[in-house]
C-alpha cells in the first residue's frame, strides 16, 4: 500500500510543481481513486502526505485544494535546511563512529547504483540525509531537520531532474563523507551547507526551464 501511495503521492506533487494542477485545483479522492485505478485509501494517505509537504490544504468536508508556495518562500525554506544539515553534520563528524561511517558508505553505493534512476536516487539520498541527522547525536535537532525535510521533499525530488545533478550530487555525498570521516566538523559542515543549497539553486534551474518548455530535462524513471 505505501509503494502505491508513494506513486500517486509523486505523480501529483510533480503536476502542482510544474503547473500542471494549478493552485485552487480541487482534489477529490473518489475521481483520483478513478484516475489511478486503486481504492481511496491510497489516494487518502497520498494528500496526507502532499499537505505535509504543504502542496495542498485538506479541508474537513470541503475537500483537498492545491495550494501555491512561492519560489521566495522554497528558496527562503532551503536557506534554513541548509543551516540545519550544516549543524547536523558538523556535530556528526565530531560523534561519528565505525558503525555511522560504514552506514554512510552504504548509503553511498545505493545512490551510485541508483544514479540512472531520478526515484531510486532519490529514496537513497533520503536515507543518506537522514543517517546524517541521526548521526548528530542530537534529537531535537534531528526532529526539526526531520521535519523541514519533509516539506521540501517536491522540491528537493524535481531538482533531481536538472541534467547532470544525480553525478553531481552523488560527488557532494563523496565529499561530505570524507569530511565526517577525516572527523573535519568544520568541512563536514561547509559541504553539507552547500550541498543543500545548490538544491536551491538548481530547483530554480528547473522551474526557470520549464517556463521556457526545456525538453531536456532528465526524464523521470519507475
């Protein structure tokens, strides 16, 4: 059940980022349990997670509306996650042990097998963030990376697609490993602050390209 809410979850999140749903859409789950040829409950649990990430607005007996973040404010949201994955890795290469690296080196070699596949890569860069955040040492901390995680997870996916980006992040993962496990806080940091902010940057590429209808955006792989 979660794969397929996971599915429809995708599909949608990528039609509101890219205009194809546009805010004020109304989202009704018997018609989408149509579309998607599956029972509601899916479909349920898919808006869940899109109001999580704040794409949509569920409204007790009123329905599901999409809703319309701005690209200041997804920017603005970016800045914040890179300061709290910089923290999270700078105190995770000062609490890193054996175990944590060989983790990351595991996360590492899933994203490497998955760089072909904008999906995969994007489920082993997840569990690569969050072995970071758990690394820290620091709950609290790692709830609140948790979290704002969530809400960027449309955005940190579609950035995925610019051409060229899965090498391109799958090298910065290789730099902020080495850094945690040289035990170089202050390293570990800059590369994770960086890393995090070019997502930024590059969700703006994409938007900037499908304003102009790039057809070269890489192309989304199940």
């Amino acid at each position: 059940m979660g794969s397929v809410a996971d599915d429809i979850s995708e599909k949608l999140e990528s039609e509101i980022v890219e205009g194809i749903l546009p805010p004020g859409t109304r989202l009704e789950e018997p018609a989408l349990a149509e579309r998607f040829g599956v029972s509601r409950t899916p479909v349920r649990e898919a808006l869940q997670r899109l109001a999580a990430s704040g794409l949509v607005e569920l409204k007790p007996r009123r329905g599901t509306q999409v809703l319309n973040p701005s690209t200041v404010r997804i920017v603005e949201m970016f800045e914040v996650m890179a300061e709290l994955e910089a923290a999270c890795a700078r105190l995770c290469a000062r609490r890193a042990t054996p175990e944590l690296i060989a983790e990351l080196h595991g996360w590492l070699r899933k994203c490497e097998s998955a760089v072909h596949d904008v999906s995969a890569y994007y489920a082993a860069n997840r569990g690569f963030h969050s072995a970071i955040y758990a690394g820290s040492g620091n709950s609290f901390l790692t709830e609140q990376a948790e979290l704002l995680h969530l809400r960027l997870t449309p955005f940190r996916r579609q950035q995925l697609r610019v051409p060229r980006r899965l090498r391109q992040s799958l090298a910065e993962h290789a730099m902020i490993v080495a850094a945690i496990e040289a035990g170089d806080d202050a390293a570990a940091a800059m590369a994770q602050r960086a890393h995090i902010l070019i997502q930024g940057e590059r969700f703006t590429d994409f938007m900037a390209q499908l304003s102009r209808g790039d057809a070269k955006l890489q192309p989304r792989s199940k």
